[in-house]
C-alpha cells in the first residue's frame, strides 16, 4: 500500500540549514517529489528524484534517497524568511505516456524561519 | 504564458447543496488532476482525466465527479454535500509525463456550512 510520512512541523534560524524528512512504504515509486505551498497558494514543485538515484542538487536544495530504507529527505541550504512554508513529499508509482501520475503526498511539514 | 486557472477560488455551500468547480489547465496541456486538501486527510488524489476520458481514479464516493471537454478544460461536481466535503480543492495539468511539466492551480477553497 501507499503511506507517505513527515514530521509536522520544523523551525530553524535564518542562514541555517533545514532538513525536512520523509518516509514512504510503496518500494515501486519511480519518482519521488518535493513540493512547496505558500499561504493561499498552490503547490509549487521544487525539485524531484527518479527511484535509481542517490542524491540530486538544485542550487540551495539537496536530495537525498535511501532506498533500502525507503526515506527522502531535503535540505535547504542558508534558510532564508522567504523558505517559509508547507514542504509536501509525494510519490509516484509510474510514467504514463502522457500526463499527470497519481501523485501520493505526505502530511506535509511547516517550516518556520527565526530570524 | 498563463498558469493553471481555477474558478471560482472562494465558495459557501451549505449541506445538501451540489457544487461544481472548473479548471482551466495551461495551454496544449491534455491532462488535469484533481486533489483534495484537508486539514485531517492531507491531500488526497481524486481523479485524473486526459482527452476527455478518465485515466485515474482515487478512493472518493460517487458523489465526487468530473468530465473533461475538447478543449482540455475540466470539471468536478460534488452532490449532496457533506461538512467533511470542506476543502482546498487543487487542479494540476500537465504536457507529457515528466514530473517538470505538471503545474497546480492556486486551488478553489470550499466551505460547506
């Protein structure tokens, strides 16, 4: 079955780095996603990982994928105000040959900026 | 380039009521989802349509449905609204399968009183 966790909520000084974790059961997830929601906004993607990789930068951002242990987590380097959201992890379990997969997401954490 | 439009964002229904939402995907994309984000349950996956035709869907009553028209924008309907149907319902479209091309909607805040 499919079961997506994270802890709920996170607060860390500005210029500090945040790591946001995640936890999923389904072992055939072929992606695995970070995205980010602003009050009254949608969600925004981040970055994502393909299942075969370890670890994928994107500028302040880090992946990292243990497989064997099934957890995702992501790093954010030099935390500023702006960084201040809900973080949802997801996951899908297969490419389509076009379109949206049936994305999965965690409980989403709050992280919280102190200046 | 316009993003993905969701109408109306705001809406009070009350008990009983039908409710239908619209979104328009950003242009040339064929597929759209719909997810429902609660407090309690998270966001959870409704259904997803691609020309026209319904290729996915989650674990919701049959009083949630949607349709998909020629020009790709999409609908949901909700009958017989219940107090647990209050929601942020979000809208993504996407133009082929990779993850970079899927983009949501600011969503359309549901309140059932």
């Amino acid at each position: 079955g499919e079961d997506v966790e994270q802890s709920l909520f996170l607060s860390v000084r500005e210029g500090d780095s945040s790591v946001i974790n995640c936890t999923y059961t389904d072992s055939s997830s072929t992606y695995l996603y970070w995205y980010k929601q602003e009050p009254g906004a949608g969600l925004q993607l981040l970055t994502y990982i393909f299942s075969n990789m370890d670890m994928k930068q994107d500028q302040r951002l880090t992946v990292l994928l243990n497989k064997k242990d099934k957890h995702l987590s992501l790093r954010i380097a030099d935390t500023q105000t702006g960084d201040s959201a809900i973080y949802f992890c997801a996951e899908s379990t297969g490419v389509s040959n076009f379109g949206n997969e049936k994305l999965t997401f965690g409980t989403g954490t709050r992280l919280t900026i102190i200046p | 380039k316009a993003g993905v439009t969701q109408t109306p964002r705001y809406l009070i229904k009350t008990r009983g009521q039908q409710v239908t939402l619209s979104c328009s995907p950003i242009s040339g994309h064929r597929s759209v989802s719909w997810y429902q984000q609660t407090p309690g349950q998270g966001l959870q996956f409704l259904f997803e349509y691609f020309s026209e035709t319904q290729r996915n869907k989650g674990n919701f009553p049959g009083r949630f449905s949607g349709r998909q028209f020629s020009n790709s924008r999409s609908e949901m309907n909700v009958s017989t609204l219940e107090l647990g149907d209050s929601a942020l319902y979000l809208c993504a479209s996407s133009l082929t399968s990779s993850p970079e091309s899927q983009f949501f909607g600011p969503g359309t805040r549901l309140t059932v009183l």
